[in-house]
C-alpha cells in the first residue's frame, strides 16, 4: 500500500465512524406515523443536511487525491489531513447540539464555525499538497478547487455574519457550500 492509499483509508475509515456516530443519534419516533419522524426534534433533518456535507467533504477528497498516485505524502501533508479530519470530527456533536435546538443563534453559529474550520482546514491540505507537488497547480481541477474553495469560505463567513441576526439563515445560506460542489465542472472529471 502506498502512502496515498494509506491516507485515503485512513480519510475514508474516520468518515464512516463520523457517519455513524450521527445516525446512532437518531432516535425512533414514540409515534406510529410517517410525519412522527420529521417531529423527532429535527434529528432527521439535521442528520441529512450533515450527510450531504460530509458526502460533498469526502467526495472532493477522493477528488483531489483521484489519480494521483505517484503524489509525495510528506508528514506535512499527513498533518494538514489529520487537521482536516479533526474538524469533520466534531459534526456530530455539532449536528446534534443544532437538531436538539433549531433556530437557536449558539448552536447554528457553531455549526457554521465547525463548517468554516473544516473549508480552512482543507485548505491547508490542499495547499500543502500543492506545496510539496507543485506540478499540481498547473492541473484544470486544481484552479477549479481554488475557485470553489474561495467562494465556500465566502459563504460560509456570510451565513456566520447573517445567522447572527436571523439563526436559520445559517443553515439555509449554507446549503449554498453544497451546490457548489454539486454544480458538474468539467475540469473536475
């Protein structure tokens, strides 16, 4: 196994943990009735919106890393990966603080920041990358992820700035992250 595998599973291993440790948090309705599931303190709805984050997290990993395999793994690049886990690391708690209390300013703000850190810190992973394989930047994708990646964070820092005011904005101008990534570029396949 080389050094690129070896940091996509380990990538790939603590995502699955990230995944699961959300859904365990999901309870089963008292009720009988489909609509009891979307009244079980937004634990459902919650734990869609975090997958698709992560989904769209893991996905642009495997992308960044996808047919690279000659890539030098520095214990940098090590690192800045393990930074970028760290942050996916704190989802669920942050996922469950926001089911348990929607529309409250605290736990919306923090999920957004959660959110932040994470782009920061895949920043640095891509940047790091770069950094000790420069011929990287002169790939399509690469000037893609740049663009993309900026236009997250600016995102992200509007939803902090107007989930202040109005708390579910967060939620709703972070959704924003995810079509982003969503959108088909052709660079990206």
């Amino acid at each position: 196994m080389n050094k690129v595998e070896r940091l996509e599973d380990y990538t790939n291993a603590v995502i699955a943990i990230v995944i699961t440790l959300m859904v365990l948090d999901i309870h089963a309705p008292a009720g009988h009735l489909f609509s009891d599931i979307f009244r079980a303190n937004n634990h459902f709805l919650t734990y869609i919106y975090s997958f698709l984050l992560i989904s769209m997290y893991w996905v642009n990993h495997g992308r960044l890393f996808s047919g690279l395999k000659s890539l030098k793994i520095t214990p940098q690049v090590s690192w800045a990966n393990s930074i970028f886990l760290l942050f996916i690391t704190f989802l669920p708690f942050a996922s469950s603080w926001l089911a348990r209390n929607i529309n409250q300013r605290d736990p919306e703000m923090f999920y957004a920041a959660i959110m932040l850190c994470i782009d920061l810190s895949y920043y640095l992973l891509m940047k790091t990358l770069i950094h000790f394989n420069p011929a990287l930047n002169t790939l399509p994708r690469f000037k893609v992820y740049h663009f993309k990646l900026h236009l997250n964070l600016l995102i992200n820092i509007l939803a902090i700035c107007c989930g202040y005011m109005v708390p579910i904005s967060t939620i709703a101008i972070s959704l924003l992250a995810v079509v982003i990534w969503v959108i088909p570029d052709k660079a990206l396949k």
